[in-house]
C-alpha cells in the first residue's frame, strides 16, 4: 500500500489517522530511527492507557507466537497491536559477511548480546551450530568465508563462549518467512496490527513484497557507501539527531565541536545520540557546547585500526603503536600498506612542522584552545598553503620552460596539457575541515624537523628491506616505530 522514508512518517500518520494505518508494518535500518518510528506509529495506534492489554510485543525468534497472536482477538474491543521486534526474518546464507560485519561492530561497542544475536542468526539461517564454528578449522570450513574478520578470531570466540555461558541457542532453520508471508496475505483480525521491526530488509524476498502490497513499509535505513551523496545522507542524519536533542534542552553546539565529535565517532547513530546527551549534561547551564567540552568528556569510538596506529606513532606511544600494528597485521593488513599508512602520517607532521618554524607559524602555539586556533591560527595556515602552492606553480613553470628549450626543434602537436600542482601538500586540503589541522599541530610539538627528516630516512630503508630482503616484515616495521618513537 505505501512505502515510506521515515522523515515523512509523521505527515503520513496526520494526514491518514488511525483508521488509514495498514495491518501490517515493516520498519527496517538503522536501530535508533526504528525505534523512534516504531514509537510514533505505536503513539498512533495505542495510547499508552491501553496498552497493558492491547499491546504484546514479541522478541526476534518468535515468529510463530507472533502469527498466533496477531490472529487472536483482543481481550476488550478496540485495536490490537503485536510487534515482532528485532526480527531476524529477512537473514540469509547469502548475508553471511554482512553479519559477521555487524557482530564485530556490536562486539567492538560491547553489546555482547546483540553481537550473539547476529552470530546465532547466521548459523541458524545456514543450518549450523555453535559446535560447528568451535575452531578456525571448522569455521572455514562451514562458514566458508574469505572474510578479513575471521583472519584474527578471538572476538568471535568470546561472543560463542558469550551464547553457551548465557543459554543462547541457534534458531531452527524453519521456513518461518514463508508462513509469515501466507499469514499477512491471508489477513489479520479487523483492529488487529502486526509490526515488524528489523535492521535488515531484502527487496527481492516475496515476503518484502508482501509486506509492501498488503501494508506500509517504513525506510530507515542510511546509506554505509563512500560515494559523496552517501556521506551527506549520513552528515545529514546526525544533523537532524543533533538539532533534536539540542532542540529539547535549549542548547547549541558550534561547528568545530560538531565535526569533532563525527572525527571521534564517525557514523554510529545510538554512540553520537548518548554522547551528545552527556554533553548537554556537561555543560551544565551554559548554553553552548565547544570542541573543549568534546575533548573533555568523550572518547573516540570510531573503529578505524589503521587511524589508531597512526595516531598512536604520532603521539609517540611507542606501546599503543606496537598493539595496533599486531592487530593490523594479524587482521590480514598488508605490511607495504601498513608502512604506507606510517609514512603518510609522517609525512603530514613534517609538513605542519614546517609551518610551524614559518613566518606564517609564529601565531601557533600549543597552549592555544580551539576557539583561538580557528581565529588566529587556521588563516595563518591557509595563507602558508597558499603560498605554497604559488611556489609549486613557479617551480612547474621552470620544469616545463626547461622541458621546452631542451626539446630544441621537436614538434610541440600532442604535447600533453600542463598539469596542476599536487594539492597532497597543503595542510588544510579541506578549510571547512579544521579540527583536524588543530590536533595535528598539537602532535607536531612532539617531534623535531631533524628527527622527522631521521624517521622518513629510516621508513624508506624499512619500504626497502620489505621489498627485497625476504626478512619478517613484523620485525621490520617494529623496528621503524621503535626508531620514531623512542
């Protein structure tokens, strides 16, 4: 009957009213916007007066309860609402990586249990059981998977220990969606309403297309790719949760603490709305939220291995460097992108290093809050890019005068366009990107111009020893941290 964005939810509800809702619902995506939009649709259909009766919810597995219920009448006259919430109906043998994905992530946050829900849910949907995913051996071998999240596996341990100390069996493999699927087809009770709540929701199923003809389907789901129209549907996710809670308590955060808190987050939407509410309580009864207060109270979350060993070197932590670089490699990280990454984050420092000792980096100094480094700070830097790149324009321009006398009387047809200066030396390739530069300045206080001269020389010598001298590479890159840090 319709299929919806959950942004329109509320119109849709207005305009249609309780009468017009369909028996059956399917809300998918993203947990936080499910729940506010199954909160709406249920603030809908039941006031919370009558809900003691006429309001049974059931958990994930329980499909059958679910069909029995949702086709018995209710105790008193009036509307009835099952929900199904958290359902696992739409898992797939083919969705395997996905939650595996999904599990590591749930593992990583510390909610073991739902992180043994996506794992039980993966066995059950391919037939398996605890037991046959009790090793690597076997894991390979049932799961048969290439993923990289099973190359270090001591995670997946800990959630199958998790599900056997806790009583947490595997689902049987019944063809439960197909019975669903003939029950909503069939049809429920008038004044009955079925709501399915699930983080995953295939298109191609018949059942989708069930839901969809019969009912109302409620998109929640936020788009997880790398193209730019993903990454602006995700900014504008957390701008629309950010003006929410802020909208409740009176309170305002400005944009450098906006985009530290997205830096030290990234996208997780239940992280960045419980952080965000311990902020507002920091504050206290100062209107405003700073890039100070984020500093101060939160901690970063975002899972990125590659950026916390990165960071670590350039903080110097010789011993943080060594964990992650562990953890990279037995995740199945290449050891030339690994070196890659360290040389990179070196190379960034040398370059902020270098307008530090500038005449343009006289204004830094490493006692500056943000709020001064975005005043005094950030245009001093955009000037030194700026000349930068002037000086990168002139040096071009005297390679091709050069190129040019040095091809005498050769035929200039087909000579390739004069290419622009590399922009992968300016240090606010992105100006609306600055707490970024701000932090790291404060890193390059650490490390001396020679000593980030020594730690290059040394990188290229480890670059060379990976290529050609068939050592342990672990040892390799050990020894460069050792050299950059100590």
């Amino acid at each position: 009957m319709s299929d919806i964005n959950y942004k329109y939810l509320e119109g849709h509800l207005a305009e249609t009213g309780k009468a017009g809702l369909s028996p059956v619902c399917l809300i998918y995506g993203e947990d936080v916007l499910c729940k506010s939009a199954f909160d709406t649709l249920l603030n809908t259909l039941l006031p919370p007066s009558e809900r003691s009766l006429n309001y049974e919810p059931v958990d994930n597995d329980n499909v059958y309860d679910a069909i029995e219920r949702a086709n018995t009448f209710s105790l008193l006259y009036g509307t009835k609402v099952v929900a199904l919430l958290d359902s696992r109906i739409f898992y797939s043998k083919q969705e395997a990586s996905r939650f595996l994905e999904k599990a590591r992530t749930a593992y990583d946050d510390k909610e073991m249990k739902k992180a043994a829900k996506y794992v039980t849910g993966l066995l059950g949907s391919s037939g398996l059981s605890l037991e046959d995913v009790g090793d690597e051996a076997k894991r390979r071998k049932n799961l048969k998977l290439s993923s990289d999240l099973l190359a270090d596996a001591k995670w997946l341990d800990e959630i199958i220990r998790y599900c056997s100390d806790n009583g947490i069996s595997v689902p049987a493999a019944k063809d439960s969606a197909s019975d669903l699927q003939e029950a909503i087809e069939k049809g429920f009770p008038d004044g009955n309403h079925l709501i399915i709540t699930t983080d995953l929701a295939d298109k191609r199923r018949t059942l989708f297309k069930a839901i969809s003809k019969a009912g109302m389907v409620v998109d929640c789901s936020v788009p997880k790719g790398n193209r730019r129209e993903d990454k602006m549907a995700r900014d504008l996710v957390l701008n629309e949760r950010m003006k929410a809670i802020l909208g409740r308590s009176g309170k305002i955060m400005d944009r450098g603490a906006y985009q530290a808190m997205c830096e030290m987050i990234g996208f997780d939407l239940r992280t960045f709305s419980n952080n965000l509410e311990k902020l507002v309580s920091y504050v206290g009864s100062r209107k405003k939220i700073t890039a100070e207060d984020v500093a101060s109270v939160l901690k970063r979350t975002k899972q990125e291995p590659i950026y916390e060993l990165t960071s670590a070197i350039s903080e110097r932590n010789v011993e943080d460097a060594l964990f992650f670089l562990d953890a990279l490699l037995g995740a199945g990280f290449f050891p030339l992108q690994v070196l890659g990454a360290i040389i990179n984050q070196i190379r960034k420092v040398l370059l902020v290093k270098g307008f530090v000792e500038s005449r343009e980096g006289k204004v830094w100094k490493p006692w500056l809050s943000y709020q001064q480094f975005q005043a005094r700070v950030m245009p001093a830097v955009q000037e030194y890019d700026k000349g930068l790149l002037s000086q990168l324009e002139t040096w071009d321009a005297m390679l091709s005068k050069a190129d040019d006398e040095g091809d005498g009387k050769k035929k200039k047809k087909g000579r390739k366009k004069k290419s622009k200066p590399a922009t992968d030396v300016l240090i606010a390739k992105n100006p609306r990107s600055v707490y970024p530069v701000y932090l790291m300045l404060q890193k390059s206080e650490k490390f001396t111009t020679p000593g980030l001269l020594e730690a290059m020389e040394k990188l290229s010598q480890a670059d060379l020893r990976l290529k050609t001298t068939g050592q342990n590479p672990k040892i390799i890159l050990e020894d460069a941290i050792f050299h950059i840090c100590c």
